[in-house]
C-alpha cells in the first residue's frame, strides 16, 4: 500500500468507505437483524483507479467484490485488475483487499470496527495491514466518520469524514431507483503524509464528491452508473504529484441474496 514517486498504492473505495452511498446505518441494522447469512457479488467498471486522492492507474479497470455478511458481521474480498498497461500489468490483478468487519446499529446510530489485509500480487509491493473504527448517524445527510490506524507499513493514521443524502425517484413493483450524492474529505497523520508523500506535515490530503444512480431489479440485482471528482488539498501535496485532480466514472454492476 506505499506511495510517494517510488511506491505504487493500492487500497479500498468504498469508499468507499464511509460516506459512499446514502442511507448506510440503515442498511447496516437491517443486515445487523437478519436471521440468515447475507452474500453479495459486485461487479465494477472504472476509467481509472484513485485511492485517497492519489492516481494509481491512469487506464481502466475491472474491481469485482464479494461480501459474506451474518448479524453485524462480515467479510469481504476485493481486487483491482488493471485493463490496459498503464502499470505493465494489464490482465492481472495487482490488489487484493481483504476486510473483516462487525457493525451494531441501535436507531439512527451505528457503530463499527475491523481490519483490512491489504495485498499486491505481480507486483514488488509488501503487504500491509489495517485497523479501523467508524460512526455514522442516520439523519439528515448521514454523517459519518472513519480512522484507519496502519500497524504495520505506513505505521500512521488516516481519516475520513463524509456526508451523503439519496433522492427516490419515481419506481414500479419491479424497479426501483434513486439519486445519491456523497461527498468526504481524508486527513492524514504528519507519518501518513511523510510515507505516501513524502511531506512530513500532517494535512487534510484528499477531497471526493460523487452522484450515483442505483437501479435495482427485483431487489436482488442493482446497476449503479456514477461519477465522482477527486482531488488533493493540500498544496504542498499537489506539488509531489503529476496528476492531483481527477475525474472518474464507471459502473457497478450488484448481486445480492
């Protein structure tokens, strides 16, 4: 997970994480009371990969998902296959995620924690680990806030906050769609900047806004077209990098039982 002019990172979006998507402490208490396992498939389509405002291939990609969920607990596999050569790995994953997570909801408020393996084949990248904690409030733009403490590599500190909210759109028995805006900004220890920047100076890093459009059949099956801005903050962060502004859009393609 190491950046700066001589490390290639590779890491999560959720991103999305956080503030991703619209209406997440509900969907957490609601997976939190389920008699059953839950398991999803995604599927995702991106014009290129950003992770925490920096560029990491400046080409397509492919970033399929599988998540193992049962009463607050799950687990969770990503990878990051690069499509054209950008990074001399086209056809091959270069990043493998691996996320353990426990999430207890009570209302409006949930609360979770857990770990994220972070691993690089084909590539001479060591592997690095993870810890976290989040809260985010079921109200009115869903804020939330997320601290991941690197115990291993970096050995540094890197947070977000993020606000989201979801507009219903008119749907039918069958399909059913929404408008969700979200947007987070990432601040960063003095050693977090240091190791992916190479700056020693703690500083609000990264900033990201985006708008989906989920659409989902028979509640199983959602296809999310979205794009998104992300850019770096702080100035003498944007000076270390070649490309600290970037436009992204893709598509996601879910599968849910």
């Amino acid at each position: 997970m190491i950046c700066s002019s001589r490390w290639f990172v590779v890491g999560v979006l959720l991103i999305t994480t956080l503030g991703g998507h619209a209406g997440a402490a509900t969907a957490q208490e609601e997976q939190t009371s389920s008699p059953r396992p839950d398991f999803g498939v995604d599927v995702a389509f991106v014009n290129k990969y950003v992770w925490r405002g920096m560029l990491l291939t400046d080409g397509p990609v492919f970033q399929p998902s599988a998540t193992l969920g049962y009463k607050g607990a799950s687990v969770n596999v990503w990878g990051n296959l690069d499509l054209d050569n950008a990074n001399d790995l086209a056809g091959e994953f270069n990043e493998i995620d691996f996320t353990l997570d426990y999430t207890h909801a009570i209302k409006e408020f949930s609360v979770s924690g857990g770990l994220i393996y972070y691993d690089f084949p084909n590539t001479d990248f060591r592997s690095t680990l993870e810890l976290y904690v989040a809260a985010g409030v079921d109200i009115l733009l869903q804020p939330a806030i997320t601290v991941y403490f690197d115990v291993d590599q970096a050995q540094a500190i890197y947070g977000t906050i993020g606000l989201s909210h979801s507009f219903d759109l008119p749907d039918s028995d069958a399909v059913s769609w929404s408008l969700d805006l979200a947007t987070s900004a990432g601040l960063g220890s003095s050693s977090y900047v240091d190791f992916y920047f190479g700056v020693d100076n703690g500083a609000f890093t990264d900033f990201y806004a985006e708008a989906s459009l989920p659409l989902t059949i028979f509640d199983q099956l959602t296809i999310t077209p979205y794009a998104g801005v992300t850019m770096v903050l702080d100035s003498a962060l944007r000076s270390e990098m070649a490309e600290s502004d970037n436009f992204l859009f893709g598509a996601v393609l879910s599968w849910s039982i």
